[in-house]
C-alpha cells in the first residue's frame, strides 16, 4: 500500500503563475502568458492578481494591496 505525501500537492499551476509574474517584473501581457484563464481566473478570485486595460492590451499584475 503507497503512502501518503505528507506535503499538499497543488491542485493547478497558481502558484507558477505567480512565480512568473514576479520575474516578469510584477506584470505581463496576458496574450503572452502560457497559463490557463482558469488558473488566472482562481488567482483573480483569490484577489492575488488584477487584469488592467493600458489602450495598448491587457495585462495580468500582480496585486500588491495584500
């Protein structure tokens, strides 16, 4: 019988996303990122990111009021 991992497994890639945000300087174009919208849909939900129109796209940053 396998036994069980006593560290959480991260249900989707948030937390990469996250890490990728912070190298890109805290923002990036949202057609450039290469994560699912439902994982940038639950970081939205989380209030851990925020999309923002600049006229020139839309981009995903990181919401820094925490």
């Amino acid at each position: 019988m396998p036994k069980k991992s006593t560290h959480p497994a991260p249900a989707d890639h948030s937390s990469l996303c996250l890490q990728y945000l912070s190298r890109c300087g805290g923002s990036a174009r949202l057609c450039s990122i290469n994560f699912s919208l439902g994982v940038i849909q639950t970081l939205v939900n989380q209030r851990r990111v925020k999309i923002t129109n600049t006229g020139a796209g839309f981009f995903v940053e990181l919401d820094e009021a925490k």
